[in-house]
C-alpha cells in the first residue's frame, strides 16, 4: 500500500487525528506546531478539517483573502445538444437528468467533476464550468506557516476538498526548507481523514478515557494499519474522574501501539483553548503544558532523527 | 393525522456531546410516554447505542453503494491513459508503468474505464458499509450505521440508516425518531438534516465551536429545518456564555433550548453506558438535560 503512495516532498508530515470528536486534536496539532516552531524548525500547520477547521481560532489568527477551491461541472451548449442521453447514462452521480431528444439538466449539488460526461459526447456540447466548493487560507504567525482548508457551507464534498488542502500544503512544502509539517484531520475515519493520512509519515491518534473514545480509538488504529502508517496515541484527559485509562493502556498493549503522551486536564488548556494562544506559550508550566512539552521533544526526535 | 416527526441532533464541531443530549432525550421521552425510535448517522463513530448499553440485534445488511474500478491485468497495455485522467489521484503508475487503482481514493466514476482503449477496466460495486437494528433495554429500537474505513459513500448509507430508521419507527408507530448525526457540516451531515422536522444544534461556549455553530447554521437555514441550540458544558466563562446565547437568538434566529454545566458524572454515565438522565436524575447535568428534553417535547 505505502509503496503506491507517490510522495514528492522529502519533509516529514505528522497527521493528528483520533477517529472520536472532540479529544483534543486541534490543541495537540497546534501545540505541537509552536512547539517545534520554537524550537527553530520550520513548521507548516495544514488544517484539513475542512467541515469544521479550528486551527485559526486556536491560534487567533484571523483569516483572510482564501484561494477559491474550483471543481469542474458541466455546462451544456444546447445549441450543439443533440438530446443523446450519452452523458446522463454514463453520470455516476445522477447528476445529469434528462429524456432522450431533451438538453439534460443539471443537478449541481450532486457533481463530482469527474468529466465522465464531457468524455462521452460526441459533439462538443458538454462545455467546462466551475463551481467553488471551498476556500483555502493561508497565514503566517509567530514563524509558523498555516494552511487551511474549508469547505463552503452546503456543499457536500468534505474528501475533495481536504484533498485539495492536501494538494496546496504539499505543493508548498516542496522545495521551501521546511522541517516538518503537521496536519490536524477531521474526526472519523472517513474518505476525508484518509486523505492527509495518506500522504502521512507517522500518526498520532489522541483519544479520551471513555468507551466512545476507545472504541472510536480502534477504527482509527484500523484505518492507520490499512494504510500502513505508523501510529502512536496520545491520551488526553487521561485523569479525567471515573475514566476509563485502563482500557485504552490495553488497547495500546494488544495493538504494540505506543503511547506517546498523557495529557491531564488542566484549566489552563481550556482557558488557553478560548483566548486562541497555544498552552505551550500561554502556560509553559501548567500540567498539560508538560505533557505537551515531551511530546514535543518526542516528536522533535522523530522528525530530526529521520525515523519517520 | 399521526405522523413519524425526526429530530436530528447535529454539531458543527466533534466532540460537544451530540451522543449525551440524543440518549438522554431519548430515554426521557421514552419515560414520557411517548413513541421514541433512535438512529445513529454518525456512520464513522457510531456511538449511540454504546451510550444506550448496547442492545439486542434483530438484523444486520451489507450496504453496497459504492462503486470501485478495476483493472484486468491480462487486457492491461499499460498505456498510462487511466491514470492521467483520474480526477481523484486514484489509479497510480507502478514501476514498468503498470497501472494500480489505489481504492481508497477510487469514487468509482467511471472516466477511466471509458479512456482505456483495451477494455481492460470494469467498474464494480463494493460495499458501503452495514446497517444493523438493536433493541435497546429501554424498549426502544435503534438503527445503526458503519461505514467501511476511508469510504466516500456516507451520504449513501446516512439515507439507508434515515429510510430503515424511519420503516421500523413507522412499524412500531413511533412518535419521533432521533437522529444521531456526525459531527461537520458534509455530506452525511447533509443527509441527515434534509427533510428533517427540527435539529437541536450543539455547541460548547469557545470561540472555536461557535464558529462551527455559524457554518452549521447556515447549511440547517439553507435546508429550511427549524432548530433550536444546546449549551453543553458551560460555566467557565459567563460574559462569554451571555453573548453567546443572544448571539443565538438574534443573529442565528435559532431557539435556545437551555445549557448543560460541565458535570463529570456525565464521563461516568459514558463509562457505565447508561445515559446521565437515567445513571444520576438528580446531577446538575441531568437536571439541565430534562429541562431541555422537556422543551423539545413540548416544541413537537
């Protein structure tokens, strides 16, 4: 599987993801970001939670002027129509509708772009339009560069524009001296957290003691050996009362899955959570704030050591 | 006339507890004596019936929607042309040139099967994933949804879960059936909103998760369902929270159904799998929970 993957950037990518919603990806893939940022490696931060990006708030940056993310949809001359019905037949979506001897009729929302339609027609009727179904950002803050992808409200592709991000942050990432990127992915283990998992070196899954977590946990653990990505976890709200780390302690035994940070709770995350400046800056000291820090060195060493 | 009202429990961002407000309000409903059928459409982490105990399965199907190209070796030349017009990066060029469809990425759409001039590619469909219905011990049943890993389909199978959900609550002449949605604003997020009667949107007071609220917003007005907002776990800033709730009401136009104050017998709930509502009736969080349960009653 890894052998298929065509990697055209020599930067390592560290994915942050964890299969629940809400664990704590976003804080860790940020922290983790100014953490290595300021230990003088040159970081790009890719946001790929392309339904519901937070990277931006949690680092108070705010956004501006996106590059408009543009995918084909058919336009149909109906001059040149002829009413074949070859491009509704052979639409994979039923996004084309019609009768033979009638212009088909589009409908937008379901398009995938893939031009099946404009293929098949024999003349010329099948014309490039665009639709915009996302926006990507991009800032720089405190020495770190952020990508970050989002998708325009009502528009239903989540994988295709993650791609996208993917797409914009690796061809960025080519030939400009970075040291690391590290990508926050969406929650689940859908097309759209496959996508940066993909072109991903290492993984890290950041989980909560409760049974949602841990079973979310195992799906994301799945997807990771399905694609032949190392993984660690990170645990966090580890001492959350009445949690279940015993659980996700097994887990990590019975799949040689590392843990690779407990992260307590800590008010200071949460106040560092709202006022949109990383804990690792906000609070070095703080509990959390530790856990972080090791981290940190943790994935410093597998960045720098070349072991991913 | 009776008719099968479905309340969707949605969120712009992971994590702010839809499984916590959709278990609780469904086993207080159920309490009420109403009808109550439950389905989970967050098909990538169904957690739902985990939240609810777990429950007895009276059947399971393999959903195949999804479609995958495949490439017949023996007809293969080679010649490239699959892979340079693959809209989705999916069919990648091994060593001596020698195409592969990586599967993951394949949406099955065909265009390479149409540019191969040997008729070496067959589009074939795969699974989507499984949809199973439990018993839950609180009488009522619950449709599930599980998408097969990186799959694209969910939309797909969130329409299976909502047509199987609302089959078995019409059978069982149920009053509602509550939608666990995912969490995001795509596509399984828009299958579960389209034709539903009303969404309970939550959201947690930060920054991060109101900003989800404001895009979830929009796709809820753009599918013109009534929704109302739940507060969970607030109490750590009370100016922010303020603003917050008229922000709500004002500029979303939404209903503001009440707040749920962070509570840490909900992770023990979570842990004993049994909704807050039912483990501890008299916790602040459970309290807050009937309160809103109440309204959404009354709302239907």
């Amino acid at each position: 599987m890894r052998a298929l993957r065509k990697k055209k950037v020599e930067v390592p990518i560290v994915a942050v993801t964890g299969g629940k919603g809400g664990t704590g990806k976003t804080t860790v893939a940020v922290n983790l970001a100014a953490g290595l940022s300021a230990k003088g490696l040159k970081v790009m931060l890719v946001d790929t939670d392309v339904d519901g990006p937070c990277c931006a708030t949690l680092l108070g940056v705010k956004l501006e002027n996106g590059d408009a993310v543009k995918t084909f949809k058919p336009k149909i001359n109906e001059k040149r129509c002829v009413g074949c019905k070859k491009c509704v037949d052979v639409c994979h979506e039923h996004a084309l509708v019609g009768l033979q001897g009638k212009t088909p009729r589009l409908f937008e929302e379901l398009c995938s772009g893939c031009k099946a339609c404009q293929l098949v027609c024999e003349y010329g009727a099948v014309e490039e339009g665009w639709k915009t179904i996302g926006k990507i950002y991009t800032a720089e803050t405190n020495g770190l560069r952020l990508v970050t992808g989002e998708l325009e409200p009502t528009e239903p592709r989540s994988p295709v524009m993650a791609r996208a991000t993917v797409l914009r942050a690796m061809s960025e990432l080519q030939n400009s001296g970075y040291d690391a990127a590290i990508v926050d992915t969406a929650p689940g283990v859908h097309n759209a957290v496959a996508q940066p998992l993909w072109v991903s070196d290492f993984a890290l899954a950041v989980t909560e003691p409760t049974p949602l977590g841990a079973h979310d946990l195992k799906f994301i653990l799945d997807l990771a050996r399905e694609l032949e990505l190392p993984a660690e976890i990170v645990l966090n709200k580890a001492d959350v009362p009445g949690g279940l780390k015993d659980e996700l302690l097994s887990i990590s035994r019975e799949r040689g899955v590392g843990i690779a940070a407990e992260i307590p709770l800590d008010g200071e995350l949460l106040r560092s959570y709202i006022s949109g400046e990383p804990l690792v800056k906000n609070s070095p000291n703080s509990p959390a704030a530790k856990a972080l820090l090791s981290l940190i060195q943790h994935v410093h060493k597998r960045v720098k050591g070349g072991e991913t | 006339m009776w008719r099968l009202k479905e309340i969707v429990v949605a969120s712009g961002k992971g994590g702010t507890g839809k499984t916590t407000v959709a278990s609780s309000l469904a086993v207080y409903l159920a309490k009420k004596g109403v009808r109550v059928f439950t389905a989970d459409a967050d098909v990538d982490a169904p957690d739902l019936l985990l939240a609810l105990g777990g429950g007895r399965t009276l059947f399971s199907i393999d959903i195949k929607e999804s479609e995958k190209a495949r490439i017949d070796k023996s007809k293969c030349t080679a010649c490239g042309k699959c892979a340079e017009v693959c809209p989705f990066g999916a069919i990648v060029a091994q060593n001596g040139g020698r195409p592969v469809v990586v599967e993951l990425m394949c949406e099955g759409c065909g265009v390479c099967r149409l540019v191969c001039p040997s008729d070496a590619i067959e589009v074939k469909r795969t699974d989507t994933g499984t949809l199973s219905v439990q018993e839950t011990k609180y009488g009522f049943g619950c449709v599930t949804g599980k998408l097969k890993l990186g799959e694209h389909n969910s939309g797909n199978l969130v329409a299976s879960v909502r047509n199987i959900g609302r089959g078995k609550a019409q059978d069982a002449a149920s009053d509602v059936c509550i939608v666990d949605a995912a969490p995001g604003i795509g596509c399984p997020v828009i299958a579960s909103i389209t034709g539903a009667d009303y969404v309970i949107a939550v959201t947690e007071p930060t920054p991060a998760a109101k900003r989800n609220l404001e895009r979830l917003s929009k796709v809820i007005e753009h599918f013109g369902v009534p929704a109302g907002v739940v507060i969970n776990m607030s109490g750590y800033s009370k100016d922010f929270e303020t603003a917050l709730k008229d922000w709500i009401v004002h500029e979303l136009g939404f209903q503001f159904l009440g707040e749920i104050p962070v509570d840490y017998e909900v992770v023990k709930a979570l842990v004993q799998m049994k909704p807050i509502i039912e483990l501890n009736p008299d916790t602040k969080a459970s309290k807050a929970l009937a309160a809103i349960a109440q309204k959404v009653g009354e709302i239907l």
